[in-house]
C-alpha cells in the first residue's frame, strides 16, 4: 500500500523558515517524481513544485511564486522528499501535500506565517 | 497560457448525469494529459481520472474523463450522495513549465 506522510508544518513569523518532510513507503519511491501541492484554507490546489528521479539528474520545477524561496530535495536512502521554504510570506499559509506522480497523495500538513 | 477553468459548482439529482468541464489553453490541456481529482470534505485529494480518460483501480466505472481540444470533461453517471465533494482537473503546462489545476468544482447532490 502506498503511505506518503508529511511533517514539519507549524507557525512561523514572517520571513522565517520551515522545512517540510514527506516519507513515502509502499512503492518505488527512488524512481518516483515527487510534487508538492499546497491548498490555502477555503481555496483550490496550487502546485509547488516537483523533483525527478536520479535518472533524470534530480531535475527540479517551480511555481513562479515560490520559486528563489523554495527548494525541494530528497534522499532516496530514506525514501524521503522534502520541501524547504524560506522567506516565508503569510500568503504561503496553506496545507501542504506531497504527492508521488501527481497520484498518490499524504494526508498534508499545515503551515501558518504570521506574527 | 490559460490556466484551466472550471464551473465553480455543479448540481444533481441522485442517480442523474453529470458532467464538469475544464477548459485550458494550448500550452497545457491542448499538449498534456488531463487528470481529475476528487477532494472530498477535509481529506487529501484523490486521483479519479488519468491521462484523459483512465480510471485507477477502484475508482466506480460511473465516473469518465474526456478531452478534445484544448478542454477537458468528468462526467459522473448515476449521482450518489457521496459524491458530493470538491473536483479538480490538471494537467502540465509546457510555456509555464509546471503543472496547472483548474479552480475546482464543489458538486452538489440534492
């Protein structure tokens, strides 16, 4: 069974930083692209970014309005992404999921900028 | 680029027909494959529909993908009260090199 877990989320000031973990089990994760989706409280899904595979060269895309903030990585070791947001803003204040392919999806976690 | 449009709501019947459209644009629906979530109220979005027209294991055949063009549609047949929820369409998109979700439709079983 596929289990994507993420973890991390929490408040933060503005400016600040927070870095997000999503730990996958129940498939080949090492070969898996991995996006992160976030969704603002009452709004629609708003793709974040995503990271390829080793055999892609780990290639990385952005969002426009992340992007210069947000840097995703992963260890395949730990079958592990991660999302690591800096320069935070209360815009980014939203559920944050992982996601393998765009298919299978963990259950999110909440991330809060504000003073 | 045009990111893909939805109806903010949908309405139906019980055991009625129907059906969400997503109109995108060249860059994204026009070029890529389109998929289809279902989010129901306070869970995790779940994969309903992919590349245009599949359905993953244990997604009930009442629901169907089609696109043509640069639009996409779901159509849900014989409407049950659970499926009352949140549906999205997404799809890449080429000129903005990153994915694009419609705005969501919340489907209303009456």
């Amino acid at each position: 069974e596929v289990q994507l877990v993420e973890s991390g989320g929490g408040l933060v000031q503005p400016g600040g930083s927070l870095k997000l973990s999503c730990a996958a089990s129940g498939f080949s994760f090492s070969a898996s692209v991995m996006h992160w989706v976030r969704q603002a409280s009452g709004k629609g899904l708003e793709w974040v970014g995503r990271i390829r595979s080793k055999a892609d060269s780990y290639a990385t895309a952005y969002a426009a309005s992340v992007k210069g903030r947000f840097t995703i990585s992963r260890d395949d070791s730990k079958n592990t992404a991660y999302l690591q947001m800096n320069s935070l803003k209360t815009e980014d204040t939203a559920v944050y999921y992982c996601s393998s392919a765009l298919n299978s999806w963990g259950q999110g976690t909440l991330v809060t900028v504000s003073s | 680029q045009s990111v893909p449009t939805q109806p903010p709501s949908a309405s139906g019947t019980p055991g009625q027909r129907v059906t969400i459209s997503c109109s995108g644009s060249s860059s994204n629906i026009g070029k890529n494959n389109v998929n289809w979530y279902q989010q129901l109220p306070g869970t995790a979005p779940k994969l309903l529909i992919y590349s245009n027209n599949q359905r993953p294991s244990g997604v009930p055949d009442r629901f169907s993908g089609s696109k043509s063009g640069t639009s996409a549609s779901l159509a849900i047949s014989g409407l049950q009260s659970e499926d009352e929820a949140d549906y999205y369409c997404a799809a890449w998109d080429d000129s903005l090199s990153g994915c694009v979700f419609g705005g969501g439709t919340k489907l209303t079983v009456l």
